[in-house]
C-alpha cells in the first residue's frame, strides 16, 4: 500500500496565489527602476551629443579665426565666425587651406534622443545664432552659435531638456 503522502503531486491553489502575489510584488518595484534606467541613459545620451556638437561647433571658430589671422580667409565686418548651418560641420568648410581642402568637424550629426527624427530625415536641433538672446528659442539664421533640445520633457532633476 502507498503511503498518502507519496501520491500528492503539483501544487496547491494557496502556493500557486502566493507565487503570483509575490512576482506581481517584485514586477511593480522592477518596472520602475527599469524606465528610470531607461530615461537616465538617454538623458546621458542627450548631455553626450550637446556636448559633442558645441566641442565641434567651437572648434569650427577656433579653426576661422586661425585662418582669418593668418590671412587665409578675409576679415568679414559682422561675420561671428561661427558655421552657418549644422551640415557645414559634416560637410566640411573651406578654411583657405590646401590640405584638406574642406576641413570637417562631425562625421555626422548626432540625434537628440528625446526629439528623434522621422524616418530619413536629418536629426533636428534647437538653434541659437551669435546675434540671439542666450535663452532665445528663434534662431536669428546668420550663424550657428549654440544648440538645445527641442524636446518639452522634464529630466530627473527637475529641468527641462530645452534649458540644457
């Protein structure tokens, strides 16, 4: 004869609840941490491309005034020396040099990961010119002095992306 206790197999309803309640529980603490994972590394992403693109755009100055002092490029009366657009900083500027011909200052332009861009089209950027107020959201057009977000988000801090 078989003992009872030897013919129990699977589990009982309470354990199974209990399993359950206790994976809902570690679920709804996971889930959280997870999306504010999520949000940290873009904010990172986000400080990591602003800081790539005005290293470039104040390389791009550096580079003008150098030429301009060594009497490569003309003294412009007005002229900021700043780049008039973000694709000149892909595309490469003539600074009057022979080699190379156009010296570029980004491989290409880097994505804002809060305010991406449609499907084949170029990343797009808050711009402010030399002539613009520093919080100026209208890009005056003559030059590319500065870039922000154009995302209306909120960063963990409190701030907003567009301030950064």
């Amino acid at each position: 004869m078989l003992k009872k206790s030897a013919c129990r197999k699977g589990l009982t309803l309470v354990e199974l609840v209990i399993t359950v309640t206790i994976l809902g529980i570690l679920a709804s603490v996971v889930m959280p941490m997870a999306e504010m994972t999520a949000k940290r590394s873009k904010e990172l992403e986000l400080k990591r491309n602003l800081r790539t693109i005005r290293t470039a755009i104040d390389e791009f100055n550096k580079r003008y005034e150098k030429s301009v002092a060594e009497g490569k490029l003309p003294s412009v009366a007005g002229k900021s020396g700043y780049p008039p657009t973000l694709k000149d900083l892909v595309d490469g500027f003539d600074f009057g040099e022979l080699n190379p011909p156009r010296r570029k200052f980004l491989r290409r332009i880097p994505v804002d990961p809060f305010h991406p861009a449609e499907q084949g089209r170029e990343p797009e950027w808050g711009l402010r010119s030399y002539a613009d107020k520093p919080d100026s959201m209208i890009w005056g057009g003559e030059d590319v002095y500065d870039v922000y977000s154009l995302s209306e988000g909120t960063a963990i801090d409190g701030t907003r992306y567009r301030e950064w």
